[in-house]
C-alpha cells in the first residue's frame, strides 16, 4: 500500500498513529543532525522528521540524498510538533519517519514549484506538469472541475439531457474563421471544428429532445487577444417551447446555484438592462455595474457657446468622478488625457470640471463657459463640491465607448472593482443586426439564427434599409462584473423567415442552401419554438474566482501565438501524410 493517509489529512488527534504516506519532496531542512522535509501531494503538506537516532544512520543518510520534487514514500509516526504551524491544517504535528522508499527520483525543476514560483510564462508552458503541481494552479483546475460537475447536477435536476455533438462538421464562412480538417477518405474535402453545437443542437430540438446541454469545447481560428483561446470549453443549452424570460429564470438560476454550491455566496438580484441603456449609460454592452459613475448628456448645455469641439460634436457626454477633485492636479489630468488619447481608446482629448472643495470652479474649458454655466453642468451630474468630471466629445458611439473605457479605468483607479462582489446582469434586446460601414453589409449581432422580437417579424419580412437597422432581437446576454458570461437567443424556428434572415445578410439562395439547407429543411418537418444560450465555461470559472485570465483555468492552454508550448504544437507533417490528405506543400515551414 503507497499510503495510508494523504499529505493533507493528519490532525492532531492522530498523534500515536503509525501512518505511510507518498508525494513529492517540497522542501529540505537539514540541520546535520536533524533534518526536516515538507512532503507535498494535492491534498497538502506534511512534515516530516528525520533524526539519526530514531530513523536510524543508513536511512538518514538516504534521506540526505533526497532532492525536490523526488517522488518518495514514508512511513512512521505520527507527533506532536514543538513549534507548531497554524498557517496549514497539519501544522500540528509532524511524521517521525522510521522508512523511507525513493519512488522516483527527479532533475531539479527549472522554477520553484511555489505559489509565488519564479518561472516565467513561457518555461511554465513549456513544463506545464510542472506548473500544474502548484498548488494556486492546481486549485484553479480542481474549481473548475467542481462547477462542471455542479452544473451537470443542476442541469440533470432540471430536466435536461447530455448529447454529444460532432467535432468534424461543415465549413461555414459567417463568424469566425474555421479550423480545418483534411479529409483523407474524400481527397480534396475539409472537415471544419465547430465553433459552437449552434445548429446541431437545434435540430436536437426539431428532434424533440426538448432540454438539452452539453459541456463542449469550441474552435474559432481568430487572432489571439489576451483573454482568448482557440479551443474553449462552452456550458451549451437548448430547450423548446420557451420565451426569453424562461431562458433567462432557467440559467440565472443555475448561476446562483453554481456560486451557492462552490463558493457559498449568494448572488444579489439580476437587474435586466436592455442594449441602447447600457450603451448610453455605461457605453459598453457588458457593464460593470458594481459601481455608478453612469453616463450624463451635456449636449443642451455644452453646444452653442463658441467651442467649436463641442459644437461640432454629434455627443457631448461625461461621468462624475466623486471626490477625486483633489486627487487629480493639472499633472494627473494631463496623464489622464494621454490615458484617453492612446490608440487603444482614441480620444481626441478630455475636458475637465474640477468641483473644489472651496466652491470654486476650474476647468478645461473655462474660457468658453462662465462658472455659473458649469455650475448648472454640475447640477446635471448631481455632483457636488470635491467631484471631478470627465467630459468627451466627437461621433456618438465612439464617444460612448470610449468614455466607457475611461470609467472602467478610473473604477480600477478609484478601487470600486472589488474581485469578491459579484454584480450579475442580462443584457437584453439587441439590435438584430449590425450595418458594417467598411464591408458594406449586415452582419448578424449575435449569429444568423436568431429571431427578430415578434412584433418586429413583419417589420423584416419588408422593411426598408433602415427598418432593418432597427430591428430587436430576442437576444440577450449574462454579464458578470463587465465580463460577457455568456449569450443566447430566441431562435428562428420558420424557414421563411430564415431564408429572409440569411438574405439581408448577404447569402445567395445557393449558399444558403448550400451551407445551412439541412437546418432549412428540418424546420419543414414541425420544427418547434425554441431558443437557448452558451457559457463561456473557461471564463465563468476564473470570473467565479475573481480572476482574469482564462488560462488560469484551462490544464493545457495555448499561447498567444495559438501554440502548446508542451508538445510544441503545431508542427509540420511529414511529406508522406500530406500526401495521403492530397495537401499540396506551396509553403516550406521556416520560409
Ligand atoms: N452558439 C452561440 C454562441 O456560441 C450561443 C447560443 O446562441 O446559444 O455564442
């Protein structure tokens, strides 16, 4: 037997115990005549003590020779530790090791495998089994398999049903880019890896299947950003006869069920907020509501006084900052507007209301407008004396995002972003499509198979150009602390419509049936009302930890260049196999 107990169990109660136990070496203490080793596995740490008269001389000097990370096994007494550590549940007593078996020996590890290790990321990666054995890291996965577990009980507690899906499925051009596949069997024919079960599982419901889910992983070929991945693991839902309000109760209720059942903490309401709100009054349609700092329109007051930046400016719109007045000198402002100014946000500038405490008024903008004018611009904020207002100007939508980026970052400044506050809500009524300027056509806000509200459908069916623009959808999203935890929709469950729907969006009779004719021609055969949503199941666990970043939480992650660092993937094939695939080589690796 490798043991008998594991590295986390021992309590002071078992003082007197004969125990064994196994894992790696964590760290040595060697005092010459006393020696002391930290003995580590996934449940925890326990000490070990080695003296030469009760171990005996051969054996403490094998111990001698263990290193970190040596895979060993012990067995001994359990004892009452003179000093005693309260930082870990066994800091109470210690093993008086009477055997020891080396079970493998190990090469020191390239970093310390510490919480705080002081390997960087890509020597992480690249021993990433090395990286998992720390302890942070491995709760990270450990949480994640929790919440996956926990929504498949609550998932099953409501009815629904685990399908599978296909990986290799078709190509198609709307979204992001495909991963391909090259089919041998079919010479000159690809496989696509889905991008999500979309279509799949909405033929499970043109099957009558009625509540199903799946935890799957999805594909998308798209430029890594930092908080991306191209294989991503989504919770994906479906169920028929639905409305959105019985999507939305459904999975607002298996979020409150997931932070109860792994982290004990009771979420607060969902406010529902719909799209044209949360862009006006936060600029984003993922807010971050756990804090104000809401949007104030100024173009009544500002326009009309001689500044030609604000004249000209189709939106004039700010936020109060309360109480930063004296926290920001013209120094600070200036590192603000620089803040603003880069590429990334792409502010022209930033105007300024400085309420000092005294009463007085300073501004940016105080040639143009009298005190008693940004008096009154005061009042329209609500501020009041000690507040800082920031004011951007220029095309309406940017404006809006940029100033929404501008009150995240002086949240973040400001410290209203605490990591454990959790302030969920739906996002709902998004416009149903979305007029791309550059490529001159529609595309669809959330995916092409989305229905338009009811009382829009006649609207669509023949509207003019900007009755499309106008159109709502039954799409909503649940966003957790300004992070998009997921999104959903109703689903167009009637072929007409679909065929109108796919045509405002640029495809020919032909490629429509062509790439989607099989879910046209299921919804011929009693397709019923239905509509679902997907979690991004990577994101939702770092969120539930106050975390940002998803690879965090993901074993084997990519990258930003899209490579596993591990097995060093991708990698060329071999002459051989691309010719058995039919590829043609007209790119040599490393050219
Ligand atoms: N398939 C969609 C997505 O991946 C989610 C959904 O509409 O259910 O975003």
């Amino acid at each position: 037997m490798y043991r008998t107990h594991n590295c986390g169990q021992l309590r002071i109660t078992d003082a007197g115990s004969e125990v064994t136990l196994s894992g790696w070496v964590q760290t040595i203490r060697d005092k010459g005549f006393m020696m002391w080793i930290d003995l580590r596995d996934r449940y925890g740490v326990t000490q070990l003590i080695f003296t030469e008269e009760n171990t005996g001389a051969d054996l403490f000097e094998a111990a001698r020779k263990l290193g970190r990370e040596f895979v060993i096994q012990v067995s001994g007494k359990v004892i009452e530790r003179s000093s005693k550590n309260d930082k870990i549940p066994t800091g109470d007593i210690e093993i008086e090791v009477q055997a020891l078996q080396v079970l493998n020996a190990a090469k020191t590890p390239p970093f310390t495998i510490e919480d705080n290790t002081d390997g960087g990321d890509d020597l992480r990666m690249r021993y990433r089994y090395l990286d998992l054995r720390r302890a942070n890291v491995q709760q990270n996965i450990i949480f994640r398999s929790q919440v996956a577990i926990e929504t498949r009980k609550y998932l099953a507690e409501q009815g629904f049903i685990e399908v599978e899906t296909p990986v290799l499925i078709k190509s198609t051009p709307e979204g992001a880019r495909d991963f391909v596949v090259p089919s041998r069997m079919n010479p000159g024919e690809f496989y696509a890896l889905p991008q999500s079960p979309q279509t799949f599982k909405q033929i499970l419901m043109v099957s009558g299947f009625d509540k199903y889910f799946q935890i799957v992983k999805c594909f998308r070929d798209e430029d890594l950003r930092a908080d991306r991945q191209p294989e991503f693991t989504q919770i994906d839902c479906e169920m028929s006869f639905v409305t959105q309000e019985e999507v939305l109760q459904t999975f607002e209720g298996l979020t409150r069920y997931l932070f109860q059942a792994t982290k004990g903490i009771t979420l607060p309401e969902f406010p529902r907020m719909n799209y044209d709100e949360a862009m006006q009054r936060y600029g984003s349609d993922k807010p971050d509501i756990r804090f104000g700092m809401t949007f104030t329109e100024l173009n009544d007051l500002a326009k009309g006084h001689g500044f030609s930046v604000f004249d000209e400016a189709e939106l004039v719109v700010g936020f109060c900052a309360e109480g930063q007045a004296e926290h920001y000198s013209n120094k600070d402002i200036k590192e603000l507007t620089e803040w603003v100014k880069r590429p990334q946000i792409g502010a022209k500038g930033l105007v300024y209301i400085k309420l000092e405490a005294d009463g007085s008024i300073k501004s940016s903008v105080g040639k143009f407008y009298s005190d008693e004018a940004l008096q009154q611009w005061a009042a329209h904020f609500g501020a009041k004396a000690g507040d800082l207002l920031l004011i951007l100007s220029g095309e309406a939508e940017k404006t809006r995002k940029q100033l929404g980026e501008l009150r995240l970052e002086m949240g973040r400044r400001m410290g209203l972003m605490q990591a454990n506050d959790f302030k969920p809500l739906w996002v709902v009524d998004f416009p149903l499509l979305e007029w791309d300027e550059t490529a001159e056509r529609f595309f669809a806000m959330h995916h092409p198979f989305t229905s338009p509200k009811k009382h829009d459908i006649a609207r669509m069916l023949d509207g003019d150009f900007e009755t499309m623009k106008s159109l709502r959808a039954d799409a909503y999203d649940l966003v957790i602390n300004g992070v998009e935890i997921g999104g959903g929709s109703i689903r167009i469950h009637d072929r007409a419509l679909q065929e109108k729907n796919f045509k405002l969006l640029g495809f020919t009779q032909e490629q429509a049936e062509s790439q989607f004719g099989f879910l046209l021609g299921a919804f011929e055969f009693g397709a019923p009302p239905h509509g679902g949503i997907a979690f991004g199941f990577d994101r939702l666990c770092a969120v539930m930890s106050g975390q940002k970043s998803i690879r965090d939480f993901i074993a084997f992650p990519k990258n930003n260049q899209g490579r596993d660092m591990m097995i060093d993937a991708p990698s060329p094939i071999a002459g051989e196999q691309m010719d058995e695939l039919y590829l043609q080589s007209t790119w040599t690796p490393g050219s």
